[in-house]
C-alpha cells in the first residue's frame, strides 16, 4: 500500500497543497477576534479567552519588561480589556520610576497614541500609562544617565561609544542641554569637538542657537568657550557673535565705527520686526540661560514673543560693546523692556525694577536713572508704536519717589510732557498706566502743578467708573436690532453701549474707556459709514479700535437659498484668500499702493462734508484711507450683520493678534479704579 502511495508524485503534490492551502487559510482565534472587535467593540470582552491573549497575560508576571511587551502585543491586537486590566492597577499602585521606565521601555509610542485614542480603555489606565511614559522621559534626560554617556564619547572603545550615542540622542533636548554645558566647562579640545559632533548631530539649530545665548549672557569663562565652539563651525549666522566678542577688547576705532552702525541698524529692523509681528497663538521651546549663566536649560515661549527676544538681543550685543551714545542707548533700553513685558505681561514689580536698573546702570541712583531716561525712552515707545515698552517704562516709574523726580518728568514748560500725553494713548493698558504713574509722582509732591493736569483727571474721573468687562460700541438705532447685538455682545464678553447717531459715537470714544471694538450699520442717520470711519480714526483713543460695519442679515426662505447662500460665502472666502494682507497688512503688496493718493489720503487733510455720502467699498484696499489694513489691531470688516457672536470670530482673532499686550484682567481692573479714586481724594484734598 506504502508503495502504490509513493509512487504517485502527483498524488502527493495535492494532498500537500490542500493541507498548506487549510493551514494558510485558518485564521487564528485572536485574529478572528480582532476582526469581530472592530466591527462591534462591545465583544472585545470575549477575546480574553483566546490563547493568544491568556498567554500574553500570563507573560505580564514576568517582571516590567514582560509586562510592557505585554501591553505593547495586546494593543497591537486591539484587545482593550486585556489593556485595561493590565493598567488599570498600575493607576491605583504606581510603579517606582525606575520600574515605571523599564515597563514603558517595551511600549512602542504609536501603540501607546492608539491606546490614548481608544474608548474602550478606561481613564484611570490611561492616566497610569501617561505615568509610565513620564517616568521613561525622566530616566532618558536624568543627569546620572547622561553625564557618564558624555564622558565615554571619546573612549577607544567602539562599543562604548555607540552606547553613548544612543543614550545621548534618547535625551533630546536634556541632551543637548547637557553637551553645551560640557563644551562651555572642558578644557580637553577632543573632548569638547566630540561633545560639538553629537550636538550638531541631535539638533543642529538648538545646538548653535544654545551656544550662541551662552557666549551673548554666559559668564567670562563660558562666553569664551562657546565663542571658541562657534568658530569651529565657521558658518555665516555666527558672525554677528565672534564680531561683538572681537569689539569688546579692540581698540581699532575703525573697525568699531563701522561694525556699530551694522549693529544698530540690526537693531532697529529686529524691534521693527517685532513691533508689527502678526503672532500666533502656540508656544514653542526655546532655550534659557541658566542660574549659573554657564549653560542652557529649555522653556517654553510663545511664537511672537521670540521677535521681541531677538530684539532684546541685538541690543545686549550693543550694550556688551560698549556703545554709550544717547540715541542707541535709548533704543537698548527699550527693546530691552519691550522683551519683558511681552514675555511676562505682569513684569514691573520692585524686584524687577531693582534688578533691570542693576543689570543696565550697575550701583546708579534709581532716581538719577529715571530722572535722565524715563522721558526719552517713553516718547522714543510711543513714536515707534512699541506699547509694551511704554508699558515697561510706566511701571518703573515706582517705589521710593521724590519731588525733584515728579518735576522733571511732568514739568514741560507750556506743554505736557510726554508722560502726561500718554494718558491718552490707544492702548487703554498703556494710558491707564501713565494715569497710574502720575498719580504715584504726584504723591510725592500733591502741589504740584503742571500742564495737562485736567487731562490726567479726566483720566483718572474714567478710570473710577472703570467696568468689569470691555466695551464694544454700537452705532444702531432700529430696536429690534439692538436687542440681537446686545445678545451677541454679551456672549462674546462685551459691554454693548448703544449710540444712534455718529456725533454720539465720536463722544463715546473720546471717553477713553476700555472700548475693543465699534459696530456700525452701513447708513448711520447723520453721516455715511466711511466717515463714520474717519471720525473713528481721526481721534488718537480710536486709532487701534477694530471696525465692523454691517449690511442687513441675510434672509434664508429655503434650502435651495441656503445652499446658494453657503456657495457664494465660500466663492467669497476663496476670493479673500486669494488676496491675503501681505507682511505690511496691503492686499496685493506694498507695491500695489497708489503712493500719491495714498500719501495724500493717510496724512493730508481730509475735509468732512456731511451733505455729501461717499459709498463704502472695502475692497479698494490701498487706495482710500478707510480702507487701509492697519498694521496694528485697528481692522476695518464689512459682512452681513451675524447672527451670534460666532460670525465675529475671525474678526476679533485677527485684532487680538495684531496687539502685543493681553486685555484687562479682572485684578487689572480692581487696580486701576482703586489708583483713580485714590488720585482724586487727594487732588480734592489738595
């Protein structure tokens, strides 16, 4: 029978490949599993009692490792209850980190996202395995396990030196962190090159944008280390380092003439930059001087906020040279508080008074710096649109004041001065900080007398009857349509005050109140709606207010008018995004502008005719000065009047955009009433 069997090759051939074509067919019980669980998630219970699964959860026991391989195979297989029951526990008893790191060192990140995202996991599990992973980042970027990785770069050993390089690009940014502050403290040049190889190799631009904060606010000894670093790598965006390194001990006067023009001018086009940063919203990591200024640590900024950090840069550059001219030492000054403001928009205590005066005047008189500085920097602010400089500069204008001090910066002779012009800046911050200010110098000497002092009371008489939210102006005068803007107003955070007429209007923002926003109909009854604009704009408390002039709300009789009405908004849209502001806020580019008409529309005298009505056009973007995208927060929109204050999303996300201090807070507010009731008991006492 044997025989007869064998010796039928053909036979053979198909009893084998039916049988392999069976095998190759079966489909594994946990794979049939995972099949019915993403059909329906409520069998996922089920699949705990295939094999597959028992034996993955038996594993688990195994010690972390087993138990993070474990998890990582049983995600793969999407079986979500096993995964819970494996990290449910873990929520209520946590692991030791060194445990934690190893259990996590087995969970591969995309199964861990997939893990996050599922539904099925609970959140207490989610949580532990947030923790595991937390736990893993420590270990990677502890000093313990990184300064030994350092040491071995320059072993003979090949072997160690890979060891070390895994372990030095599992650190990231810690890494690179730790390498720049070997660089900057070793004085073996083969250890410090291969420290600069690995560096360049994880991130190149951290690495030299952390040299660089190193040799530029590093201590003599790491200045000079990583200026040496820098040379090495002998690339263009360094060169602006090595020159102010070689400035500081050159006396070729030639060489410093020529070099500090380039320096100061770089100066101005970074504050220049910064000033009209449309920013976004996110952070990013940057890097920071550390406490012993011999390294770098990381921290998170906002986008915008590093403009104003090059800015303040260029001007530490100027400053470590030695360049003392008034103009440019005014323009340090003011970058120099722009930066922080911005960055911290509560900076101004007496801590950082004290310590900005040190770090720039050394063992100087605070009152003699102020009494030289405080006027020149605030109108230079001012002038060059940098509110959060001027800010900056109102709040060092504090602690222990004297009469000499308030003299000099209220007296001007028959005209204000410059800090009291500012309490009727646009920036509401800005003017209620000057008010502020002054009334601060004035109680140091309450006989004062000076010019504009009823302009500073008017302030501080506004200041006292301050709200608790901003203010948004209406021009409107149909009462059916005031109740909608009153909704919408006050479900977007605003105060609505109505005003029927454009006279009642230029009234209303001449008060100074913290006014965010003005809404007018398209036909005010006594002016058209682009003068209504000009009014607006004449007035310096409206130049940076936003503009909405709105068109009777679209009427929906149907779907086939919504459909026609949601083609052509999206027509609309595709034509606006086709001609997006450029840098300078133009549509179509500065190159666009008729420049004579321009010239002549935006400094000229415009004559108010109000019998003649000039028809609003938006459109005509660089050609009339209603129209004029401002560089700042001051917007100008037409639309169809919304329905909710949804529709004015965009509009009030492009003017918060455009403004480099944030809105009054709540404490902001408290503040500012309690100074100007205050101020005016005792100017009455007085």
């Amino acid at each position: 029978m044997a025989d007869r069997i064998f010796s039928r090759p053909i036979v053979l051939l198909l009893f084998f490949g039916v049988a392999t074509a069976s095998l190759c067919t079966r489909v594994p019980a946990f794979a049939q599993e995972e099949a019915e669980t993403e059909n329906d998630p409520a069998l996922s219970d089920s699949a705990l009692s295939d094999p597959a699964v028992e034996q993955l959860l038996l594993k688990a026991t195994g010690g972390p490792e087993a138990l993070g391989r474990s998890i990582d195979s049983l995600a793969r297989m999407q079986v979500w209850s096993a995964v819970d029951q494996l990290l449910s526990p873990l929520a209520e008893n946590a692991p030791a980190d060194e445990r934690a790191s190893r259990i996590a060192s087995e969970i591969g990140t995309d199964q861990r996202v997939r893990i996050s995202l599922a539904t099925e996991v609970s959140e207490p599990a989610k949580q532990a395995l947030d923790a595991l992973f937390a736990a893993r980042k420590k270990d990677l970027q502890s000093p313990t396990r990184l300064q030994p990785a350092i040491a071995k770069l320059t072993s003979a050993s090949p072997d160690e030196k890979l060891a070390a390089y895994r372990t030095l690009f599992r650190g990231g940014e810690a890494a690179s962190a730790a390498l720049i502050t070997e660089i900057v403290r070793t004085d073996d040049p083969d250890q410090r090159n291969a420290c600069l190889r690995v560096l360049l190799e994880i991130d190149r631009s951290a690495g030299i944008n952390g040299l660089r904060r190193v040799a530029l606010y590093g201590t003599a000894s790491a200045s000079n280390q990583a200026i040496q670093a820098l040379q090495l790598l002998n690339i263009e965006e360094v060169q602006i380092d090595l020159l102010t390194k070689r400035l500081e001990s050159s006396a070729d006067e030639d060489l410093r003439a020529s070099a500090i023009r380039m320096m100061r001018q770089s100066l101005a086009d970074a504050m220049d930059n910064s000033i009209h940063t449309q920013h976004d919203f996110g952070n990013v990591t940057a890097w920071a001087i550390n406490a012993q200024r011999d390294g770098v640590q990381p921290t998170q900024a906002a986008t915008w906020v590093l403009a104003f950090r090059d800015a303040a840069d260029a001007a530490s550059r100027l400053a470590k040279i030695g360049d003392q001219e008034s103009s440019s030492v005014i323009a340090q000054l003011t970058a120099q508080l722009a930066y922080r403001v911005a960055n911290d928009p509560d900076w101004g205590d007496a801590k950082n008074r004290e310590q900005f005066i040190q770090s720039f005047f050394a063992d100087a008189d605070a009152t003699a710096v102020l009494q030289t500085w405080t006027l020149p920097v605030l109108k230079f602010s001012v002038q060059s649109q940098n509110d959060p400089a001027a800010v900056g500069m109102l709040r060092m204008i504090d602690g222990d004041l004297d009469r000499s001090l308030a003299n000099a910066l209220l007296r001007n002779g028959a005209t204000a001065s410059v800090l009291v012009e500012a309490v009727d800046h646009p920036n509401a911050t800005v003017r209620y900080e000057a008010a502020s200010a002054i009334a601060r110098l004035l109680h140091s000497d309450p006989q004062l007398n000076f010019a504009g002092m009823s302009r500073v009371e008017k302030r501080w008489q506004q200041m006292a009857t301050l709200g608790n939210r901003p203010i948004s102006v209406v021009l409107e005068n149909r009462p059916e349509i005031i109740s909608g803007w009153e909704r919408i107003m006050n479900s977007a955070g605003y105060d609505a005050r109505i005003v029927s007429t454009v006279a009642s209007l230029e009234r209303m923002i001449a008060l100074g109140d913290d006014v965010r926003l003005v809404v007018s109909k398209r036909e005010p009854k006594d002016a058209s709606a682009i003068e209504m604009i000009d009014v607006v704009r004449r007035q310096p408390l409206g130049r940076d207010i936003p503009l909405l002039i709105y068109s009777p709300a679209i009427e929906i009789e149907g779907p086939e008018i919504i459909e026609e009405e949601l083609d052509q908004r999206t027509e609309a849209q595709k034509a606006f995004d086709a001609n997006l502001p450029d840098q300078f806020g133009v549509r179509g580019g500065i190159a666009s502008l008729d420049v004579k008409i321009e010239r002549s529309l935006l400094y000229g005298e415009v004559d108010r005719d109000w019998t003649k009505k000039r028809e609003l056009d938006l459109q005509l973007i660089g050609q009339t000065r209603w129209a004029d995208e401002s560089l700042r927060a001051g917007l100008i929109r037409s639309m169809p009047r919304p329905s909710s204050a949804a529709g004015l999303y965009e509009l009030l996300l492009d003017s918060r955009r455009r403004e480099h201090l944030p809105s009054l807070t709540a404490s902001d507010r408290v503040r500012y009433r309690n100074v100007a009731l205050d101020a005016l008991d005792a100017s009455q006492a007085n």
